[in-house]
C-alpha cells in the first residue's frame, strides 16, 4: 500500500549530513544549535498514518566513513507502530493497527550534543480495508433471564479484526445479536449466543445462565397460521406465505434447491397458502383456490404428478380446485374434497390408501364412493378418519393395534368401523398409534405405548380406544412415535410420553412421562406440532415456539 504520509529528517551534525526527502515542503519541528529534526506530514507535531502504511526514511551521510550511530527512531507502543532499520541507514515506519502512540527520533552530533523531539502517531484503518473476523471475551452482568428475554451483552466485548491486520472494538449498537433459550429452562446452564457485525457472525457459549419461564423460544414472529413438521418444517403466516426451514436432501423445502437451512425460507412470493402437511421428505399444500401442490421425495408417487421424480419447486396436482384438506403418512397422500369423496395416492404397501389393493399410485384415486368424510390423520402407514355421523374409521397397518378394531393385529386395505359410537369429532395419529377427542371433550388412545405415549400410566399396548383419564375439556391433540402433546380448552399445553430430547419441557425429570402432565401455566397456546424429538406450539398471538432436541431447525 502507498503511503499517504512520508517522513523526513534533516540535521546538520559536523559533517554528517541527512537529507530530506522530496515532496511537500518540511515542518521543522525543533532546531537547536547545529542539529534539527524535520518531519513532513504533522499538523502540531501529530502525524496521522493509515494501517499497513509504511514511511520511509533514508540518511545519506559524508564523509564516507561516517555511520549512523547518532540518529535513532523508537516507537512508543511496539503493537501499534514498527520501527526497523532495513538497511544502513534507512529505517522502515509501518502502522500496525488502529491506535495511537509516540514515535521518539533523536540525533546526536560528535561532541555528544543530542537532540530529541517526540511525535504523537494516530493510526487508523484505511478505507478500502474489510472485516475479517470477530471475537467475543468477557462475560455478560446479567445470567438471569426469562424464556425469549432479549439477551444483555453489558460486559462482554466485541473485537473486530480487519484484511490490514487491524484491530478495533464494536459498539454494541452496531451489533446484532441472539441468544438461543430455546431448549428449557434451567440453572447453570450454558447458552450460545450469536454476535453479528457487518454480516460476519460469531457465536459463544455463555456459562452460569439461569432461565425460567415456559420452555421453549419464539424463534419465528409474526402471526403464524399453521405449521407442519416432519424432519424439514414448513408454515404458513397470517398474509398467506409460505415458509420453510431443515432437511431438504429431496427438496422438499421447495425453494428450489437441495440445500439444508437452519432458518425460514418464503417459498415463492405467493400468499394464498391455506393449509400445509408434511411426510417422510416431502411436501403437500392447499391454497385458497382450492388447487393442489406438492414437492419433494417422490419415490411412491406421493406427490401425486403422475411420476416418480422428485420435485424441489411446489408443482400443481391436478387441474381441479375442489381440495379441501391434505394429510401426509410416510409415502402416501390422502385428501378429501369439498364433495366430502376421499382421495389417496403413494406408497400401499399396507393398504393405507384404502383401495383394496396393495397397488401404489402416482396420481390420485377414490377411495370407495362414500362422500361423507368429515376429517382424518395420518401415521407411517395407517389411516384414521371420522365421517360426518360422528362414527370412526381405520385402515391400513396395524402392527402395534393402532387400527383400534380390536381384533388381530393385522393390517386393513379397506376402511372399517372402529366400534359403534357416533360422538367422535377429532382425530391424531402418531406414528404407530392414533388418539381421538369425543364431542364431550374426552381424549381416549390406542396403539403403540412403550414409551407412555397413550398417556395411560403403564407402557402396554392397547388395540381399542381407551379413555386418558377423566378431564372432558380436551381440544386438540398432536403425536409422534414416542410422544404426545394436546391442548385443553382453557388453552393449557399438556404432554406426556418420551422426553430424552427435553421435548416435554420441565414436565419431569425422567425419561418417560406416562399420564398428561402440564407443560405451561399459560392460557395462550392455540395450535401445537409434536415432531421426532421436538414440540412446536403457537401461540394466540401468532407467535411459533419450539422446544426439545432439534428445536435448533
């Protein structure tokens, strides 16, 4: 880099004489007698210098066997400023980084007369120099804090360093920083938080943090309408986007690429995405006109598009526009109509579409001529819907009794009657096992129970609907494999089941939860997701929280 600045001597000692450079006219800074100092470039007897400038400074002297012993140059702050004689008597002044310090020059004559002037040096950072890097030390005032609480950086420094080897500390205005409370709440626990500066991001793990509240964190604001969860995660706002986030091997995020991400994505620009359902590595949506959409892994043909080609951009299932709900199992598609006709395509292996056939299907097919299917759910690969009667029913595997007919614990191809009641209304189902809410707002279970997910107290397989206790205010309920989440009317968020992945939150301390237990003291919960590992919840406020093993997507 050339320098802005040059510095230059001049002193007459006896026959030793130093000569100045050409260029600017000289400021004398002292004369004495028969020696002087002259520096160009100072304004006072300040000389200001850009980072990985370097001055040169160069002696000639008569006679010829004169040396250079009796002028030196010193640097005050060794880390802000170098000074070193690269040849006989030439000397190198090079800014290191930002600061200031004192450069001492001194001439001495033969008789031992000696003459000494001290120049402030501001070093500053050029203007063409870029951001490298930063580093968080110290540690924060505050480690108490609530659940979402914006993060206190008071007593930790940012240090930003630049291509010029510079150095200099951010402002915590400049800053963008986020802490993640998002797994529970705690004592002594260890939270990282990021620091942004410039669009460079470090993150630390801050120690000793005490956290209360409700588990979990609202990491997506802005009034969330519905959310779908199955390794890769997508909702829908408020304004009708669409957005999504995690695994996309077979892209089904949609966005166009097969890139994981570890934050929301818009998927289009459109905003008329009305309901959204996830399965094994794809992806099915409504939108407001009643047209269908699909993306992802495609192997079974659960997309529906007539092929087996994996889709990384939602494309159109049909020309029809009478969709009226889409649900997902692991490869296969079911979706009713406004008609109230049920619809299935994909993976058959266990007779999930319902069809009397083992055949899989890359479009969709009716499953039998009723028309008065009112709502269903999905698990790997079994079906539970209920029908406008209030009368409940099932197909497909039933390895572990998730069928609920209680007979042999084989799988269906055709829909049957689960018992002879005409009250159910709500319908969940896990992976392998199927839950429902009765109009009087009982919750009963069936199914796989090794992990107390039917929330019965024990961990035995049912292969009937048995009732979870005995409250009948229950409005909602969600599973995975190996864990249940629901709400109560008076918008309580209960679960039991698995919690090795802190999936319950603070409910217990064990591994398993086997009855109901209240996850929040909250009265606002609205919507709730139970994924592999994890819990999402809205809240009436819009807001998306998540909490457990992978909340981190």
């Amino acid at each position: 880099m050339k320098s802005f600045f040059r510095l230059c001597f001049v002193a007459a000692i006896f026959g030793i004489a130093m000569v100045s450079c050409k260029g600017d006219k000289e400021t004398t800074v002292i004369s004495v007698s028969d020696v002087s100092i002259s520096i160009q470039g100072l304004t006072g007897n300040t000389l200001t210098l850009t980072v990985d400038n370097e001055v040169t400074v160069t002696v000639s002297v008569t006679p010829p066997d004169a040396t250079n012993k009796g002028v030196t140059l010193e640097s005050g702050d060794k880390t802000v400023l170098s000074v070193t004689e690269t040849a006989s008597l030439t000397w190198t002044i090079k800014a290191l980084k930002a600061g200031s310090t004192t450069l001492t020059a001194t001439a001495k004559d033969g008789s031992g007369k000696e003459m000494t002037i001290n120049v402030t040096v501001n070093a500053a950072v050029s203007p063409d120099a870029t951001l490298v890097s930063i580093a968080v030390s110290g540690e924060p005032a505050k480690k108490e804090y609530q659940l979402n609480e914006q993060f206190n950086p008071e007593g930790i420094t940012v240090t930003a360093t630049y291509s010029d080897n510079s150095t200099k500390p951010v402002p915590f205005a400049d800053l963008v920083f986020d802490a993640e409370f998002s797994k529970t709440a705690g004592t002594n626990k260890t939270v990282k938080v990021s620091f942004t500066y410039k669009g460079v991001t470090k993150t630390a793990d801050i120690t000793g943090i005490t956290v209360s509240g409700t588990n979990g964190a609202s990491f997506v604001t802005g009034s969330v309408a519905a959310v779908a969860a199955s390794g890769h995660f997508v909702i829908i706002k408020t304004d009708g986007s669409l957005w999504a986030w995690g695994n996309n091997t077979c892209g089904q995020l949609g966005d166009g690429t097969n890139t994981n991400r570890d934050a929301p994505v818009q998927i289009g620009t459109d905003k008329n995405w009305k309901a959204v359902a996830t399965g094994d590595f794809y992806t099915v949506a409504l939108k407001t006109d009643g047209s269908l959409w699909a993306w992802g892994d495609n192997f079974s043909g659960q997309l529906g598009d007539g092929t087996i080609t994996r889709r990384n951009t939602p494309v159109r299932i049909t020309t029809e526009s009478d969709w009226k709900a889409v649900y997902t199992g692991m490869e296969f598609t079911v979706a009713l109509k406004n008609d109230g006709s049920l619809w299935a395509w994909g993976d058959n292996n266990c007779g999930q579409m319902g069809d009397d056939t083992y055949q899989k299907r890359n479009t969709p097919k009716q499953t039998g001529t009723d028309k008065d299917w009112e709502t269903l759910t999905t698990g790997n690969d079994h079906v539970v819907a209920v029908k406008t009667d209030g009368s409940l029913w099932a197909w497909g595997s039933n390895n572990n009794g998730q069928l609920g007919d209680g007979g042999p614990i084989v799988g269906k191809k055709i829909p049957v009657r689960i018992g002879s009641g005409t009250n159910w209304k709500i319908v969940a189902a896990g992976s392998n096992n199927s839950f429902a809410i009765q109009s009087d707002g009982s919750l009963w279970g069936w199914g796989r129970n090794n992990s107390g997910q039917l929330g019965l107290g024990n961990h035995l397989a049912r292969t009937t609907p048995i009732r979870i206790g005995s409250d009948t205010n229950w409005e909602t309920v969600s599973a995975s494999s190996s864990h249940t989440v629901a709400l109560k009317k008076d918008g309580t968020l209960w679960g039991w089941g698995w919690n090795g992945e802190t999936q319950l939150g603070d409910v217990t301390s064990e591994l398993y939860q086997d009855i109901p237990a209240k996850m929040s003291d909250d009265t606002n919960w609205k919507m709730v997701c139970a994924g592999e590992g994890y819990t999402f919840a809205i809240r009436t406020d819009g807001n998306l929280w998540c909490w457990g093993g992978k909340s981190k997507y």
